[in-house]
C-alpha cells in the first residue's frame, strides 16, 4: 500500500505543477508580449506555493481512500482529473477567448466540455486496465510537445527577461539625444504665462523656444500623436479608424521612412508599438506593486481555461487567496497615492493616469549615460489628463471631494501644471548632472488642450458642432524646444502659428538620420523660417455626440497658417462655433 500511496502522490503533485506551473507556461508562450505584465520571480512562487497546496490537500484524500481499500476509486480519480487538466489546459480549452470580460463571467465553450469529459472518462477507465502505461506515455508527449516550444518562445522574448534599473532604453549617449517628453492635455496658454510670471522658471527654461500659437490636429490623443511621427497629412484619407491608419501608413512604405527606424537606439513610452519602437522598460514602486497584483490574478486565466468560470468561482477566488496574496506582494511598499486612489472622486479610467507622475519620476532617477552616437526616446505620461488631480504641489488630492470639485477649472489646470513643469525641470537637472544637457535635443509638449468646461471666457470656452467638452481648446497645446548646444539669457517666445506634426521634420532635419526628409511636410521648428503656406488638417467632432474616438472625428482643412486657428474656425462650413 506504501508503493502505491507513493505513486499516487507523485502523479497527484505533478498534476498539480502541470495545473499551475505548465499550462500557464504554455498559456504565455502562446503570445509572450501580450503577458509583459508578470513579475516572472512571484509568477514562479505562486505556481509552485498552489501547486503544493492543491498537491498536499489531493494527496490527504487519497490516502483516506488507500486506508479504505478504495485503490480503483483513487486511481480513477486520479486519471480523471490529470487527463482533464492535461487536454483542457493544452488541446480543448473549456472556456472560450473573449475581450473585456472579467474571468468571473467567462464563458463556458460547451463542445469543448463534452470532448474533454468522454476523454477523461475514457483514460481513467483504460487506466484501470493493463494499457495504463499508454495512457501514461500519451499525456507526457502532449505535456512535452506542448510546454517546449513554450519556453523556447518565452526565451526568445524580451518581454518576460527580468528588467532592472539599467535597461537600455534608460541608457542615454554620451554625445547626442533627442527627446520627446509629451505630458497630456497642457495648455499652451496657461504653460506660456507660468513661465513668465515665474523668474526661477524662466532661468530654468532660458534655453527654449516657447512656441505660444502651437496648434494640435487632434483633441484626443492617438489622433495627435501620430503626427509626431508622419508630419502632416490627412490620416482620414488613410483610414477611419488608428489602427487602420497605422496600416496603411505602413503598407504605404512610409514606416521604413520615418526618423526612428534609422537611429538604432529609439524607445517609446506611451506612443505605441506600431511604430514599431520598443517599449521603454520604467521602473517604479507603484509599477512593480501594480505587476505584481496582476501577476497573481493572471492564474485565475488558467483556472478557466481547465475548469471554466464556475471552477473559478466555486474556489471563492477573491476571498480564498487574499492571504496567500498577501503573503507572496508583501516587501514593497505600496505608496500613500495608491491607497488615496481608493477614495478617488474621479472617474475609474482616471486612476491609471494618476500613476505615471511616479512613473517619470523613476525614469529621471534612474537615467544613465553611455557612449553611442545618438539616443531618440518618444515620451508620453498622462497624470496631467483632465480631471484634474494634482495641486501645485504635486500632492495627490482627489481623494477629497470638495478640493476635487473646487479644482475642475482654469485654477486647477494652472496649479497641476506649474507640478508638471516643475517635474520637467527637475528632468532637465538630471541631464545636468549627468552632463548630457546641452548635447541634447529636449521638445516638451502637450498633445492637446483641456476640455471647454473648463474654461468661462472666450475663445477657450467655445464649443465646436455644440459638443460639450470638445472645443477650441483642445487644439492649443503647449510647444517649446530646447537646440542641441542652446546657451540663452531667456526663454524666446514665438507667435507664429505652429503644428504638433511639424515636429515630425524637426527631428528628422536635426537628427541627420539617413533618410529624407522631404517626405515629413511642415516646418523645422529650429530653421529659419516658420512661415509656410502649405494646408494642414484637423479633426473634429462631427456632432454633439461624438466622443475622444477617431471615427467620431471628421477631417477640416485649413488652407494656410496665415489666419488664426480661431479664424480659420470660423470661416469653415464645417465647424459651428458656440458658447
């Protein structure tokens, strides 16, 4: 009876690896940059701390039913649920892929139950016969067949290797850079009169340019963005949707052309990966508390994918592994901003935001220097996206009702962005000290203005097409750029009416990368002249229900940069302006 209590206990842990262990391998060899989320050191002790739970608590039961003579009972068992673990986890998964949907309400794809059933029946039935050892043979090649080329996948991936505070993409040169540090919807007008009005800004600043008529494409970000990129054109003609326009773009030849695929060393964070930029590695407390809770909920996926969304649910998960959780997260401390977000008045999609002000903070801490000819980095953080949850200060404060609802206006805007430059400022130290500063091409931007309920006074409270927030202001953000080797007494302020997408041509003329320039249309924002009488294009919204979505957008063009934005605004058939 010891042998087989031996046997059948090793047979029950090494189900219990390939539950937890194995299948969630396979699960992220499957697609391992949809799952650069997992810390791999806590993905690991949690597979092994359930798999030695699950094993210990099956194994109890066996041996009670070995004590009552009960040996097919527990061989029968035992082939049911390792066949059914085995075939679900790798072949048959009882749940079908879905979006959005919280495990907890996953669907159960029913065919593949009934499959997965006669074949678990079938093997612990045969496994009481002398064909045990085929049984036995089969499962190991599938298990075999499939983790393999699972790991090889993940080891051929940069998105599971573990990261540290000397990733490249935090590796500047020594001799040139050129860096993009976009922060969410700063208004030009509100960054321009910070500045002016505070001497020590204006010292910090001395080297810019600050462009105060910059105007944006787009009042919703990836619209703007990706004029950073192109230039100007009218990407409606491309596409109705980003993804598509991206395509196209691509499919055009255009993406071979563009400034970062012809500088080794380009990273970006928040652009996107279909400029097919790898993602900059930032390393943050609130970053890695964040990976790790998603690490450990990601075994709930497994869980479903074998037992379905009921086998979840019956296992109690929120409430059954809270303490394991806690025991397997603890030793970081999670910082005081992320308990506040609890109370936050702002909406759910607001808290992600809210985070990346530590998110640039680790990024300046942990920039360093080495010796390559040129770095391009694409930077975009959205802790200063409406509402507004920042004072002045840069103290988190939305989880108080009344200072949030005082907030939400002209002064809030101005308080959370004298936060934001000073953040800049302080990045600017940092290439100081490492004495890269002047070496460096720094553009710091906004990708549009706030929404018009901010705003009481005309122009910036006009709405277009009568939507409520979508209006003049979203198309003014803030613009300034600093030249390689720029050694000012003060900032210089220029009036002339400039693009986001002429930032497109700058880094391209500047950086020298081998590639035309000709193809990015605009204005070298450092040439000599910004007077350009080429049309450009914006986006607005097509009625009072459209939304920050870019099929909700219709394509305006403006004839030249002679006029205002705001006249151009209002000579167009296709914009009504109003208050």
């Amino acid at each position: 009876m010891k042998i087989n209590i031996l046997k059948d206990t090793s047979l029950i842990f090494i189900g219990a690896l390939i539950a937890f262990l194995f299948v969630p391998l396979f699960m992220i060899g499957s697609s391992p940059d949809d799952y650069n989320f997992i810390d791999v050191e806590l993905f690991y002790k949690t597979a092994i701390l359930y798999s030695i739970i699950i094993g210990t608590l099956f194994s109890l039961v066996n041996i009670v039913l070995q004590l009552f003579k009960l040996n097919k009972i527990s061989t029968f068992i035992i082939y049911f649920l390792l066949t059914w673990i085995i075939v679900s986890g790798f072949i048959f998964s009882v749940s079908a892929s879905t979006g959005m949907v919280d495990p907890e309400n996953n669907p159960i794809k029913f065919i593949n139950v009934v499959i997965v059933f006669v074949v678990s029946l079938m093997f612990s039935i045969i496994s009481l016969t002398a064909f045990k050892k085929y049984i036995q043979i089969f499962l190991f090649i599938v298990v075999i067949t499939s983790t393999l080329p699972a790991l090889i996948s993940i080891n051929n991936s940069d998105s599971l290797k573990l990261s540290s505070g000397d990733h490249p993409s935090l590796q500047l040169s020594n001799k040139k850079n050129i860096l993009v540090i976009s922060f969410d919807g700063m208004p030009g007008e509100v960054v321009s009169n910070i500045i002016k009005n505070n001497k020590d800004y204006s010292n910090d600043l001395k080297d810019f340019i600050i462009f105060e008529n910059a105007v944006s494409q787009a009042p919703a970000t990836a619209a703007s963005l990706i004029g950073d990129i192109y230039g100007i054109q009218d990407y409606k003609t491309k596409g109705n949707d980003i993804f598509t326009v991206r395509k196209t773009l691509k499919n055009e030849g255009l993406l071979s052309k563009i400034t970062s695929k012809h500088i080794k060393d380009s990273f970006q964070y928040g652009y996107s990966t279909e400029y097919e930029m790898k993602k900059m590695e930032i390393l943050s407390p609130v970053v890695k508390v964040q990976q790790k809770s998603d690490t450990f909920s990601f075994f709930k996926y497994p869980i479903i994918r074998m037992f379905t969304s009921y086998g979840l649910n019956t296992l109690n998960w929120k409430e059954s592994v809270l303490p394991f959780k806690q025991y397997l997260v603890k030793g970081d401390t999670v910082l005081e901003v992320t308990e506040k977000l609890k109370h936050h008045n702002g909406a759910d999609w607001d808290k992600k935001g809210i985070l990346t002000l530590n998110l640039f903070d680790s990024f300046v801490s942990d920039i360093s220097v080495l010796d390559k000819d040129i770095s391009l980095r694409y930077l975009h953080l959205t802790f200063t996206h409406f509402p507004v949850d920042y004072d002045a200060e840069c103290n988190y404060r939305s989880d108080d009702k009344i200072w949030y609802d005082d907030n939400q206006n002209e002064k809030g805007i101005r308080n959370q962005d004298i936060c934001a430059v000073g953040k800049f400022i302080g990045f600017l130290g940092k290439l100081k000290e490492l004495e890269i500063y002047s070496n460096s091409l720094i553009i710091f931007k906004s990708d549009h203005g706030k929404p018009t309920d901010f705003y009481s006074k005309p122009p910036y409270n006009l709405k277009i097409n009568d939507h409520a927030i979508w209006g003049y202001s979203r198309y003014r953000p803030m613009l300034m750029i600093k030249d390689f080797e720029a050694n000012r007494q003060n900032p210089t302020f220029k009036s002339e009416l400039v693009l986001l997408n002429d930032i497109a041509k700058t880094i391209c003329e500047e950086s020298g990368a081998d590639t035309d320039c000709q193809i990015f249309n605009g204005v070298n924002l450092l040439g000599d002249s910004l007077i350009n009488d080429e049309p450009y294009f914006i986006y607005v919204v097509k009625d009072a229900k459209g939304s920050f979505n870019y099929p909700t957008h219709i394509s305006v063009k403006i004839p030249s940069r002679k006029n205002t934005l705001l006249q151009e605004m209002e000579e167009s058939d296709l914009i009504s302006l109003s208050k």
